[in-house]
C-alpha cells in the first residue's frame, strides 16, 4: 500500500512571498503558454494516451488481487477464468502482464515527456537569448545581470518540470482517481463510501508537516544562500587577495564555519520536522483498510451480502492507490501557480520592446568612407537631465577629432551614438550622409571599430578573441593587424604564438598587452571609422608608449576619433572638440586653445604639463 505523504516535498506550499506575487491567470497568459506546446500536439497526445492507459493499467492489478484471493479460497470466477491452479496463474499471468504493460507504457510516456520538454526548453532560450541580443544599452546598465542569467536559466529550466510534472500529473492523478472510485463503487457502494470520506483525513499530517518543512526549508535556503555569498567574495581572485593582504584567512574561516553549523543544524531540523506526523499517519493509515474490514465483514457475515473476501481486498488495495494522487491534486495549486509565475517572469522579458532595432525598409551601408556629422544633438538617458546638448560637428574621410574634457562631461556618449548604443533623444547623427537610424544596425556597426579604457577578453586564446572581430581572418591578416597594434613581438615571444591562452578576461596578460590586442581586433575588423576611447588612461606610461606607438600609424591612415588625455595624441588630431556639462565649448587646433584661457588651457596646465608634455 502506498504511504500518504510520500508525496509531500519542499515545495509543497507558497511562500508569503509567493502568494503576494501570484500572477493573474489569464485566457491570454494560458493562450500564451499553450502556443509552446503547439508545435508538439502529435507527441502531446500520444502522452497523453500514454498516460491514461498507464493509469488504467497500474490500477487493474489491484482489481485481480481480488479474484486472485476469491480463487484461493475456492470461489470460482466467471467467464474464462473459471477455478482452481489454471484459474490462478492465469490471474497472475494478467496481473504481471498489465503491471509490465503500464511500466514500458511508462516509460515511453516519460521518454516523450523529456523530449518535449526539452525542446520546449531549447527553443524558450533560443528566442531569449536572441531577443536580448536585441536590447539596447540601457537595458544591459539599468537590469540586474544575475536576473537576466536566471532567466535565461532557471526559469527557463523550470518550465521543462511544468511539462514533465504539472501537466501529466493533474492527468495521471485525475485519471487514477476516478477509475479507482468507479471501480470501488461498483464492487459496493457502501464501503466504497466508507473509504472516499476516510482519506481526506490523511493529508492533514502530511500538510502540517510540509509547513514545518517549508518553513525550515527558507531559513536553510537564505543560510546556503549566504554561505554562497561568502564563497564568491573569498575564493574568487579579487577576494582572494584582499583576505591574504589583510591576513583575515582564520577571521574569514570562522565566518564560514559559523554560517555551515548552522545550515547543517537547519537541515538536519528540516529533514526530522515530519518525522512524529509520519509516525501518526502510518498508524492512522491502518484505519482505513481496518474500518473496510470492519464494515464488510459485517455486511458479510450479518447481512448474507453477496460481498466476497477478494471485493474487500480489491477495496483495501484500490483504497491505498487513492492517497498519492489525493496529497497530489491537493497541492497541485501551489506547482501551477509557480509555474504561471515563471512563465510570467519570462514574458516579462520576451515584452520588452528593443529600443534600438533596424526600423522597416532601412539601408545597407556599403562602400563606407567613414564620414560623421552631428546635427544639434541632444541626448538624455532618463528624460529628465540633459547629458548632451546642442552637439554639432562634423568629421570628413581620413580626418581625425579629438574630443577632451572633465570627467563625466559626455565625451564617450558622444562616440556611443554613433555605433547606434544609444539613439539621440534630438537632433541626427549621419553616417557618409546618411542618419544612422536609417541604417541597418549590422552593417554601420560593421563599419565601426572601437577600442574602449576596459579592455574584454574572452577566456580563450589570443587567435579567437582577433578571430571575433573576422571569423575567416586568414593567419597572415592576423599577423598583420598584430603588427600594427605593436603586439607581434610578444606574440612570437610566446610558446604558443596566437594560441596562448589570455585567462578570465585576459588576466594571465597585462593591461598594456590586453589593450594591443584589443587594437589588433579592431584593425581586423577593418572598419572605416576607428574611435579610441581613452585607450591608454588607466596604463602605466610604458605600456601606454608601446600603445600610443601603435595609435600614432593608425590615425593618419584612416577616419578616426579619440578621447585621449595624452597631449601627443591630441596633437595629431585636425581638429580637438572640447566637452564640458554636454556641450562643446571649444572647438580648434592646440595652439589655438591653449592659450584662450578656457577649458582645454585648464586640462593643459593641470594634467598635460604635470605629464612633462609641455
């Protein structure tokens, strides 16, 4: 006989939390959801098939048990059956049969399940993933990237439960249910009665206990949680450091340590929490076949009734099959409510619009010459303060600009509109005549290639990150571009030449090797227009010479900007823009500026001339 509550878990019951942010169930949500499960309606019936002769199956064995012990105490069975040795291994050959017949049906059932589910899954984070390739800068500022990560993952992986669970339990359950009661009323109505108002009173310990349970559960979840944080913050590479440098390794220790006694006390208190109510219920559990036993031997040995010993042994058996999908469908609420939550949380995503997208019937830019003109910019990130105003500049084929000023003044927001990161809130930004919101998105960011203060790296080696920008770069184009970048050397200086391995955002290289290679990338690319992004600032001054030794070649051979603080850069430049509180509010060449006594002469004099670039 089946436990109760053997199908109590964790989940069992909605947090405070939970029920506070319980999503409406809509037609619309529903309509929704069920558009996933569209493509694969031929796999879904035939689960669904699947299960309700699975379910059919499972329960006729317990139904022969009753002719089964009917035969053995020499009461013959109609039809083919008839009586004796022939008439019991025949019931036991169908009962093995139809209980080996619901476990291969079973499995296929679940086999098709997963595969469902896992497609489901697969095309759920396709979509996700490419919709938020579509979102704009300000998404990826303003949100939380761990929330974006468990989107992408969690939730997402959660839904496959919501196929392979929720909806195949409701049905297997519902299923079990009613065919053990039809079958229990047609063996007799009254101890069939007996046993349906017995078994609610069963799932009452189960859900006092799975409070307990759930209540300890948060408390040793937000005490993981908080061992887990300890563990980023003191063994990733940053941490690491900061505990040795202070010599907080045995205080660090003995945080952990107390944060683990307490998670293991939590469980252990969690996992014994039921253990008193499952003693209860398998005392209790003996009620309901003993009360069967009770009525129909009354009825029995009292009433001459027609009742046999193998009907009331068919009535205890199918009694005990009724307790697990009871306690199931009893909390089968709380799974589909936290199943419509995720689905929820994932559309949520999936209806943000992208800010930034190719609008219909935008051109392809080719031929590029990498010509840009601002027209009255304005730019604001929240609409409400003004970080750029009244921007009007034009840069020609082959030319250079400069921009300079104070930080937080607006310099790299200028250069981030024209790659379309950000869209101007007034005024046009052109690319070679054209507004760049009239271009597609891939081909002007194809014709652009920056190298910004932060240099990323992927984990790899230095011949996939320069492969990134050009995935068919042959290697004498790469050689090539390191050449240019002044990176060759070390390159070749190297065991494995373009095969060294860079580490976790290229920290087995220095910041000076990691800001070449950045360059090299970017000349890979072979963009029409090159912006420098402060490349060199946060460089020591030999790393930051190798670099500008680099920079120096590049910018007399095509159209570029940069926002430099290097005083020889700027001198190179045709013309230096100089940004203060979003505005340009000079504008010429260095020997014009420096003396007119505004802000570039302030920027000169305390930070060029303390360079020694006088």
């Amino acid at each position: 006989m089946q436990r109760p509550g053997g199908h109590m878990g964790r989940g069992s019951f909605m947090t405070e939390e939970e029920k506070r942010s319980a999503p409406k169930v809509t037609k619309a949500l529903l309509k929704r959801v069920l558009s996933y499960l569209k493509p694969y309606w031929k796999q879904l019936t035939l689960v669904l098939v699947c299960i309700a002769v699975a379910s059919v199956c499972s329960l006729f064995p317990s139904i022969l048990t009753g002719s089964i012990v009917d035969v053995l105490t020499g009461k013959a069975i109609g039809g083919w059956i008839g009586a004796g040795i022939d008439a019991l291994v025949k019931l036991i050959l169908l009962s093995l049969a139809l209980h080996l017949a619901s476990n291969l049906i079973g499995v296929g059932q679940n086999y098709l399940n997963n595969w469902i589910a896992q497609h489901i899954s697969f095309d759920m984070r396709n979509q996700m993933y490419r919709h938020l390739q579509k979102m704009s800068q300000r998404f990826f500022t303003s949100a939380n990237q761990g929330d974006i990560i468990t989107r992408m993952t969690s939730d997402i992986s959660g839904v496959e439960s919501v196929v392979t669970n929720t909806f195949t339990s409701i049905l297997s359950n519902s299923i079990t249910l009613v065919v053990a009661v039809i079958a229990m009323f047609r063996k007799n109505w009254i101890l069939a009665l007996v046993g349906i108002v017995v078994v609610p009173l069963f799932t009452l310990p189960t859900r006092m206990a799975g409070k307990t349970r759930w209540k300890l559960a948060g408390e040793a979840q937000a005490c993981n949680d908080k061992i887990n944080g300890i563990l980023n913050e003191t063994l990733s590479v940053s941490g690491q450091l900061l505990v040795k440098l202070f010599g907080r390794e045995q205080a660090e220790y003995e945080r952990y340590e107390a944060a683990n006694s307490r998670m293991i006390k939590l469980n252990i208190r969690e996992r014994m929490a039921g253990r008193w109510f499952f003693m209860l219920l398998s005392t209790l559990t003996t009620i309901g076949p003993m009360l069967l036993y009770l009525v129909g031997g009354i009825l029995i040995m009292k009433y001459d009734s027609n009742l046999s010993v193998g009907d009331i042994t068919v009535l205890v058996a199918l009694l005990g099959r009724m307790y697990g999908p009871v306690n199931s469908l009893l909390n089968i609420q709380v799974d589909w409510m936290r199943s419509m939550a995720m689905f929820t949380r994932i559309f949520e995503y999936f209806d943000m619009k992208a800010e930034i997208d190719d609008k219909p019937g935008a051109k392809e830019l080719s031929k590029a010459k990498g010509e840009v003109v601002f027209e009255h910019v304005d730019f604001t990130y929240d609409g409400k303060r003004d970080i750029l105003k009244d921007i009007s500049f034009e840069l020609h084929s082959g030319d250079c600009i400069a921009i300079v000023g104070p930080s937080g003044s607006g310099k790299s927001t200028i250069v981030n509109l024209i790659p379309r990161l950000w869209d101007v809130t007034g005024g046009s930004v052109k690319f070679d005549g054209t507004d760049v919101r009239d271009l597609t998105l891939h081909s002007l960011r194809d014709e652009i290639g920056v190298v910004t203060q932060e240099t990323y790296l992927f984990n790899g080696t230095i011949r996939e990150n320069l492969l990134y920008a050009k995935p068919d770069a042959t290697q004498e184009e790469m050689i090539e571009a390191c050449r240019k970048a002044n990176i060759l050397d070390f390159i070749q200086n190297q065991p494995d030449g373009l095969d060294t391995v860079v580490g976790n955002r290229g920290l087995k290289l220095s910041g000076g090797e990691k800001q070449r290679i950045s360059i090299a990338r970017a000349l890979l690319k072979d963009p029409a227009l090159l912006i420098f992004d402060e490349a060199t600032s946060a460089l020591d001054s030999i790393s930051e010479s190798a670099i500008q030794a680099a920079i120096n070649p590049l910018i007399e051979e095509r159209t570029s900007i940069l926002i430099a603080h290097r005083l020889s850069t700027i001198l190179a430049a045709d013309e230096i823009l100089v940004v203060r509180d979003g505005r340009i509010v000079e504008r010429g060449q260095h020997k014009d500026l420096v003396h007119a006594g505004g802000t570039y002469q302030e920027l000169y004099e305390t930070q060029f001339s303390k360079a020694g670039e006088k």
